[in-house]
C-alpha cells in the first residue's frame, strides 16, 4: 500500500491554539440530530458480522478534550476483525467540488485499540480512493485529522466520504479483542488555522555553526573511477555548488564539510576479505612494504578535488579500521569472531597514528584543509563482517588518542582530533560499565584514567550519532537535551557525524508512515529535516553530516541511505558500478540543503519563539557574523499550509527583504517567493523551507553623511549635494519627503537638529 495523502493530527492533551473557523466551513455530520443535514449514513458496503456494535449514532464515550459534545458516529469491531466490509460512509446530500473553499476535509476520531491503520477514501473504499492510511498519535484519545484532498481530488467532485475502519489485509491478522471507532464533526472547509508567527532575537545566541556535510563512503571511489565527466561532474556540483541559477533553483547544497574514508585496504583481498559486498571494501594508501601510493582512492581523491575547487571549508578524514597490515588478524573487521577490544594490538597504536598523520600532512600540503582526522568509528560495534570495522574499549580509544596526538605534534600538524564517533548520543551519557564504550564524555574529560582533554590536539566536543535515537518524539528532544547538558557541564559540545534513516521506522507518534514501505520520499526528507532541527535546537549541535552520500535504490529502501542516487549503466540497481551510470538527486539531498546552503560555518543559532510543534510546524533560526543575514528554516511536516510572519528584535536592524526557497514534492530547493518586512508568508504543506532575511541598517532620517549621527556635517553634506560637489542620494538629501533636493531640504534638517 502506498501512501496517498498526509495528515494533520493533533493529540487531545497537545497545547495548540486550535481554530476551526474558516470562511466557507461545510458541515457534513456533527451527529447531534442524527446526522447533519448535508450527509445521510450510508451502510451499504459493511459487513455486519464484523460488528458487536454496529456502526450508528451514539453517545459520545469520552466527553472531554477537544471534542465535548453528547453525540458521535461509533462503531465496535469483534476481535480480530477482517477489513473487507469493516466500514461505514457519509453520503453528500448535495455533492460538493474540492475546491479552496472545500479543500480540507476534517473530522475528529478516537480509537480504542490500534492494532491497523484506519482508511479515509472519497467515493470509494479502494487504494484509488484513498486520502488517508494511517493510525493515530494515541489511542483513547479524541484526536483532529485533517486531510488536504486538493492534493489528489482539486476539482473533482465528492460524492461519499468512506471510513475502513481497519486495513488488517497483511500479517499478523489477528491478536486483538474487541475494538471501538468514534468518528464525529465532519467538516469541508478552506480551514482557517493561526498563523505559525515566530519572534527572533539575535542578541541571544546558542552555537555557532561549524559545518553541515556528508561522507565518501562507499561509492564516492566508483562514481570518480567508472562514471562519464558529464555524471561525475553533475554529482560534485548537486554536493558542492552554492550556485542559485537564473530560475531561483539552487544548483547544488553547498556542503561546508566532506568527509573522506581512509580505506583499511580489504579492496586489495577481494573475496577473501570477508565482506561480501564489494563496494564497502575501500583500498588503502598505505602499501604492504610500508611505502604509500598516492594514486590509490583514486575516485575519492576526484571528489576531493572538486569539494576543494567549490570551496568547501572543512575537510575530515575518518577510520573505520586500522590498515590490514596492523590488524590482529589481518583483516579490516573481526572475520567472524568477537573481540572484546579493538583488532589492533597497542604495540601497533604508534605505526597507526602514523600512517593518519602521514595521510593527514600528505593531503594538508596539497592544500586541503583537513580541520579533523577522527581515528575510531562506533567503537560500540563488534564489527564482524560486512564492511570495514573494529571494536574499540574506552581505554584503547585514549590510548590511540594519545599516539595519534603525539604524532601530530611530531609532524607539526594543528589539525584536530575528532573522539569518540559513538554509535548513538545516549552513549555519550550513559551505559554500563560492564559494556564497551559507554558514558564516554565522562571517560575521555571527566579527569579518570582515560582523559585525553590535556592534549593538543584533541578537538573540545565529542563525535556521535544520531542512529537510535529517533524513534519517538520525546527522544528526539530528551535525548539530545541530555547529550548536549552532559557535554555542556565538562565545557564540551556535541558535533553530529553521521545520520541516515537506519534502524527500524519511527514511531508514527512522530508523525512518519507506520512503516517504510508507505512512506514516501518526501516522508523520508521531512523527517531528516525533523532530525536536523532537533540535533540543532535541542541538542546545540555546531555540525551535522549524513552518512553515505551516494547509493543504488536497493531492497525497497528508497532514498533511507543517500543523497545522490547511482543508477548503473544497465538500469539494474544491483548491477556492478565499474560500467558507469548515471546520478539522481533525491529529495534528502534537497532538505539537508535547506539548511547547508544557507547556515555557513560561523552562523551562529540564535533565540526563536515559536515554530515548535513537534508534528506540524518547527523553526529554528541563524544569524550570519556580519549580523547582515537571518536564515530561519521551518520544517512543516503536516498536510496543512501554515502562515507565517516574522518579529524581530534585540537588533539594530531592519529587514531589506526576504526570500522563501522550498523543498516539497513538487520543488527542489527553489527560490518559491520574496517578502517585505511586513508580508504575511505561507509555509507549504509537507514542506521545508528557509527563509533568507537580508538585514539593513536603519534609515536615520537627516543622517545625510551616514555617519550614525545627525548633526552640522549633515548640513554641510547636503549643501555640497545640491551644489553639485558630492553625489546626491535622494532617499538621503530629501528630508522634507516633497521628491525634490533643494534648499527646503537644508531648512528642515536644521530645524530636525535643533529639535
């Protein structure tokens, strides 16, 4: 089942200004006589053994919350009940068109259990018809949906409004008792919703921005080896390019940060590598007679190239294994068995640290600003098979740490050491102390055996993940109001190195599909979107990176696991890459570019009030270091278009003009509007967008020579315009407001300086 539409849906006890009062508001049923004028309960298509209680007009079960009135339409279902014929309908007495008066379809609903998805459908019942699938944010709750029907059904004509009430059509089909539906205040209405209004103040400030970015792994080699220069070329410019074209459209994210994989060198063992999938083996630089080959990585050095041509401002190189010459075992991961510690002796610590200092200056004299070399990677992991990896314990990451550090000091490189990239943030905190890399801030600064925070060259924030973590709302914020606070307290920050849409779908509590096969690609980019704002607002992170940048669509995955899409020569996703092939831009290319075109490393956050609805409408807002640019993003995951208006303060500014570029499923980051100070802005459904706000500097009327000041020079100033001897800018000279530059100008402005 795909999913056809997107919803509005607001939990009872959720603290939201809420008012339906739009214009032209059709009431299809309230249930209070019966039925409301305008539809008749129409039973023709239920199958009346799948009832106890079968669907009618009843007393309202929960009068309380949002919906307080004595009746509703209710319905009880037998356990385990099938959905062929588990539905009721509304019939339209007088058939009505989707139009902007009638284009959003509302009603409220509580369920008693939520074992299925309910279906809304409009003239019929079948996934055609479909506008909604989906359970709700809770259950026993009265709950508000609201559905945009222009999206699938603008002009059409709605005939019978139907409710499956539920989809038990795949496994498990049963393992549930009996289960009460409520469904009441159906309305078609053009939904008059409060504005989304956020007051911005710069002089309060958070992080600063470091960079937004993304990794090389583990295609990036065969994209720069096998694909044209045409395709190439296109995929560094979708990554790098800051560029906006003579449409509005931005030609690429402008990525501030590229991070660039030190392959182990399992490439070079082929088949006997243990890891199966030949695009996550990655060659190495180091040779087996201990000289380097700098020809090696050859597809990623283009990539380099390319970021460093487009000026992207910081580079890092990661490890996700030390060279197979250095290994225990020989291998780049466990070969199948279970280390306890990292498959490297310490006695091979020094020769690692300086095969990453020898790659870290190589790549620094060839004028790379490598800003982090991070030396471990989810050291959490076991990392038996299937790429590139190695388990580390607290103590041999310091020990690592320490080598690392003194060779960087022997090779006289400032470049920065980049700990722990734990495998999710709430290893950061917590964990026991029986388990392998946990509560790693207090580990490596929190003054024990392991502290590294005395060395040189150890960066003062802690590297971890998002993965793990998002599957609900209250982690998406607790847990990185933990990491942040527990960093905070030993003077740390937290930098985000690497995210994708792993582990299993979130929780539809956050608003994403019941599972990945519904969602769509604009699911996926609004909940990166979600992610990022989260990881910025709540967890004050400087830097956000995604994982891999390119990937195949493989395995139904759609775009969970990239940015650029690689479509073999032959058109078979599975098909080797060493043919070549074409690159796509995906949707989460375009939301991660909602926020790094525009928020430069420097930027700092700053205090925004409002924008936070955790599912519908979140903003958060930027301020560039000449105070001369605001960027506000607003990720609106709701199927419902929010309005908009800025207040600013705490700055001596004025807004010059503003403008909206969008990521939706209908545009790619593209310049969509401009606004005055003062517009009323709309914020798209199911969208991102950022709003870039050019700021000026006050018009001081009578400061005729710019100087902050109005005073005698300014008289002086203005004679010597309208003599002719200094340029005349009439927007400055024209102090009487009467469109000319005379002498009348020079009376006013010494009467303004005498009053």
């Amino acid at each position: 089942m795909n999913k056809n539409s997107r919803i509005f849906s607001f939990a009872a006890a959720v603290a939201l200004s809420w008012n339906v009062c739009a214009s032209a508001q059709m009431n299809v049923a309230n249930f209070e006589n019966g039925v409301e004028q305008g539809s008749t309960i129409s039973l023709a298509s239920t199958n009346s053994s799948l009832f106890s209680t079968p669907p009618s007009v009843m007393l309202n079960p929960l009068r309380d919350g949002i919906n307080s009135s004595a009746k509703c339409l209710g319905a009880v279902n037998v356990a385990n009940a099938d959905w062929y014929g588990n539905m009721v309908s509304l019939k339209l007495t007088q058939p009505v068109a989707v139009d902007y008066d009638h284009r959003y379809l509302t009603f409220l609903m509580l369920r008693t259990e939520q074992p299925k998805d309910f279906r809304v459908g409009i003239n019929g019942y079948e996934e055609a018809n479909q506008v909604y699938l989906e359970k709700l944010a809770s259950t026993g709750q009265w709950e508000r949906v609201v559905i945009d029907l222009a999206e699938k059904f603008n002009g059409q004509t709605i005939n019978e409004i139907y409710f499956v009430y539920s989809c038990n059509w795949d496994n498990p089909r049963t393992g549930w008792g009996e289960i009460g539906y409520y469904i009441d205040d159906v309305t078609l209405s053009d939904l008059d919703i409060p504005d989304a209004v956020v007051a911005v103040d710069p002089s309060v400030t958070y992080q600063t921005i470091h960079h937004f970015g993304a990794s090389d792994c583990w295609m990036a080699d065969y994209v720069g080896k096998y694909f044209s220069n045409t395709e190439r070329e296109k995929a560094a410019k979708m990554l790098f390019s800051r560029t906006i074209d003579a449409s509005g459209a931005a030609t690429g994210i402008g990525l501030s940060n590229w991070r660039v994989n030190l392959g182990a060198g399992s490439a070079s063992q082929g088949s006997n590598s243990n890891i199966e999938d030949e695009t996550r083996r990655a060659d190495c630089f180091l040779t087996a007679d201990g000289t380097y080959d700098w020809s090696r990585q050859a597809g990623q050095q283009y990539f380099m190239q390319k970021a460093k041509a487009y000026g992207v401002e910081h580079f890092t190189l990661f490890s996700n294994s030390a060279p197979i010459y250095y290994t225990k075992n020989g291998k780049a991961n466990a070969n199948n068995s279970l280390f306890v510690s990292c498959n490297l002796a310490s006695s091979n610590f020094p020769k690692f640290a300086k095969f990453l200092a020898t790659t870290t200056k190589h790549f620094v004299d060839e004028g790379y600003n490598i800003s982090f070399v991070s030396p471990v990677n989810e050291p959490q992991f076991d990392w038996r098979n299937g790429q590139e990896g190695s388990p580390w314990t607290n103590g041999d990451v310091a020990g690592m740490t320490r080598a690392l550090n003194t060779e960087f000091v022997n090779q006289g490189l400032t470049t920065k050491i980049m700990i722990p990239e734990a495998s999710s943030l709430d290893k950061l905190y917590s964990g026991s102390s029986y388990s392998r890399g946990t509560n790693q801030i207090s580990a490596f600064f929190g003054g024990g055996s392991n502290d590294v925070s005395g060395l040189s060259n150890v960066y003062p924030a802690v590297a971890a993940h998002s993965y793990w973590t998002f599957s609900t709302n209250s982690d998406l914020r607790h847990v990185r109001e933990k990491a942040r606070d527990a960093a905070k307290d030993k003077g740390l920050e937290v930098m985000q190195t690497e995210w994708s849409l792993l582990d299993a779908e979130p929780s539809t509590e956050t608003g994403f599909p019941s599972s990945y096969d519904k969602a769509t690609y604009m699911d996926i980019a609004l909940f990166m979107g979600k992610v990022i704002h989260c990881d910025l607002a709540f967890g004050d992170m400087p830097a956000w990176n995604f994982w891999t940048a390119f990937d195949r669509e493989q395995y139904g995955q759609k775009d969970r696991f990239m940015l650029v899409r690689l479509r073999p020569s032959n058109g078979d996703d599975y098909a080797s890459l060493e043919n070549g092939g074409t690159v796509e831009a995906q949707k989460t290319l375009w939301a991660l570019g909602n926020y790094s075109l525009f928020i430069r490393p420097g930027y700092k956050r700053v205090q925004l009030e409002g924008g936070a609805e955790m599912n519908n409408i979140l903003a958060s807002a930027y301020i560039s270091p000449e105070n001369d640019k605001l960027v506000i993003v607003y990720v609106n995951t709701s199927g419902v278009r929010r309005y908009t208006s800025l207040r600013l303060r705490g700055i001596n500014k004025e807004v010059d003009k503003i403008s909206r570029y969008v990521t939706s499923s209908t545009s790619n980051l593209k310049l969509s509007a401009t606004h005055t100070a003062t517009d009323r802005m709309v914020i798209p459904a199911r969208s991102i967008a950022t709003l870039v706000v050019d700021l000026k500097d006050p018009f001081l009327k009578g400061d005729v020579n710019k100087d902050g000041q109005v005073d005698v020079s300014d008289v002086t100033t203005l004679i010597n315009m309208i003599l002719g001897s200094a340029p005349t800018d009439i927007q400055l000279a024209d102090i009487d407001g009467n469109g000319t530059v005379d002498v009348s100008d020079v009376t006013t402005l010494i009467n303004l300086i005498l009053h």
